[in-house]
C-alpha cells in the first residue's frame, strides 16, 4: 500500500470497523482534510469533540488540540497521529510564568487562548479560541485581565475592547506561522494587482499587518466570509492548509496566499501515513492526569457555554 488513494481507503476502512471519527484541523494537509469527518477551526473542534458518538477519536492537530479534545472526552480514546505535533504557541506559557503573574495579580481573572497546555488551562478561570475571543471577554465584563500567550491576539482584543486592561502571559508570546507574513507587504502588493479582492488575515497576524487588513477572521469565520460574499478574489493571510480547504469547497472563486510559504511545521507532522497508523495500532493515546482534567475542563466548558 503505497499511493495516497490506497492509504485513504485503508483509513476510510478502519473508521468503520473501529467505531473511529477523525477530526481535523484547517491547517492539515489537503489529503487528510479528505478522509475528515470534521473539518474545523479550534473552535468548532471542540464543539465538535463534545458531543462525539464514537469509540475512538484520531486528531489530526496539534498537541493541545488533541488534549483539549481528550479533557472533554474522558471515555473516549483520543488519539494523536504524531506525539511531536506540538505547538511552539502554546509551549511559550510555562507554568511557573502563569503562577508568577496570578501571585502577582490576585484577583484577576485569567483568560487563555485554547493554544495553550492543559497544565495551564487547569489554572485559568476562562479559555477563549480566535473566534470567540471578543465575545468572551465582553461578557466577563473585567476591567482588567491576564491573558495569553498570544500578544497579537491581545491586540486584536484591545483593538476591540479599548478601555480593558491587558496583563500578557509571557510579555511577547506570539505564532511562528503567522510572524512569517510581517506587516504584510507581500500582501498589499497583491491587492495592488487585485483591487477588487478582500484582504483577509488571521488575528494571530502582526499588528501592522492587521492594521491593513479588510477582516480581521478566525479560520471558521475566513471560511464563511468567502463561501457568502458576493466577491469572488481573496487574498488571505493565515496557514496555507485553510486555502487549501478553501479551493477545494468554494468553486468559482479565487484564493491568493499572502504568503505562500506560510506553513505551520508542526501541523506538518501529521500525515495520511501516520493518520493511518495511528488508527491501526490504536496509538498514540493522549492522556492527561485526572487531576488536571478535572481543573481544565472547567474554563473549556464555560467557554463552550458562553459562546453558545
Ligand atoms: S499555526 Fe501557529 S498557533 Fe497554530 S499550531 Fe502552528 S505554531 Fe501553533
């Protein structure tokens, strides 16, 4: 067994007889994102990973996806095709820094993107994804808040919120991926030849680069935005897995990336081949302490609650 096909139909094989759902990540490969049950943003796959009917979950993210995944799913076995699928995003909070700045800040609630390990998410009062970050935070109603480990995505959060104030958790955290694209030159060159295309970029960008942006989106939301606008060109600044996703279920229109080598490593590090390994040997399972579960599940599911 050696092409991609043959590999597909194996997994599609295995899903069945093993009672296995695969769920996805709009920053995978092309090929994984068609043997998917669910394709999502962190956002939908979580709402996705709470209510699963299935013995088996194989995840194909990275690893705090597939730990959130198994927090919500105690039962279940979650599996991650590739253990070293992890994000540099998340390992950049430690614990010792969160704990230092909740000493430091009694009393102020702690708000942290899904982008973060469960040992952390264990210790905060509210987790956020890109998508519901605005909405989360106003509902808190705090003046003031910890937050991390995404400085840009406070940004986008200040831009939003102006009169909060922002603790960050490390002072700079930010995504490799999304640094790639800068201020966004490269893209305003592109609209510069493409006038009449949306120029859209995820909040993970710089700030410069969203600053120029026509929409500041989620990956969910970028997918949405151009499956209903009227327009037909989009320039888009995130991972290249979602254009990917993009030019294979919206026909008729035409994605540009902003940067065409802005590819996540560690979401490379899933492939059909391990996708399927994983799901014929049962393994890697991803599990995390009861302990921690217990602590992390709570800010997950007030998120999921508040973002309903
Ligand atoms: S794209 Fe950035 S935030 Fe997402 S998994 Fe890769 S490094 Fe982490």
């Amino acid at each position: 067994m050696s092409t991609n096909k043959e590999i597909s139909t194996q997994i599609n094989k295995l899903k069945k007889e093993k009672d296995a759902v695969l769920l996805v990540h709009n920053y995978q490969v092309s090929e994984i994102q068609q043997v998917a049950d669910f394709i999502g943003d962190s956002l939908e796959l979580s709402r996705k990973a709470q209510n699963i009917d299935a013995k088996m979950i194989i995840f194909c993210g990275v690893d705090f996806m597939a730990e959130t995944a198994s927090i919500l799913n105690p039962g279940k076995k979650v599996i991650i095709p590739n253990p070293a699928a992890k994000c540099p995003m998340a390992a950049q909070l430690s614990l010792k820094t969160l704990l230092k700045a909740k000493e430091q800040n009694p009393n102020v609630p702690v708000v942290l993107y899904v982008n973060t390990l469960a040992e952390s998410k264990a210790e905060c009062d509210v987790t956020f994804t890109s998508a519901n970050a605005i909405q989360i935070i106003q509902k808190l109603n705090e003046k003031k808040i910890i937050f991390g480990p995404d400085w840009n995505l406070g940004y986008y959060v200040k831009k939003h919120i102006p009169d909060i104030e922002i603790i960050p958790v490390p002072a700079h955290g930010f995504c490799n991926t999304h640094r790639l694209f800068k201020n966004g030159d490269e893209a305003m060159e592109l609209k510069k030849k493409y006038p009449e295309a949306d120029l859209i970029v995820h909040p993970e960008c710089e700030p410069g680069f969203q600053d120029r942006a026509d929409y500041v989106l989620s990956t969910g939301r970028m997918y949405r935005h151009c499956k209903e606008s009227p327009k037909k060109i989009f320039i888009i600044g995130t991972e290249i897995g979602m254009i990917d996703r993009m030019r294979r279920e919206i026909p008729g229109k035409t994605f540009i990336p902003a940067n065409p080598n802005a590819e996540c490593p560690t979401m490379k590090r899933i492939t059909l081949k391990n996708t399927y390994e994983a799901l014929l040997n049962e393994g890697p399972i991803v599990k995390v302490p009861e302990e921690i579960r217990l602590k992390a599940i709570k800010p997950i599911e007030r998120m999921l609650q508040m973002s309903k």
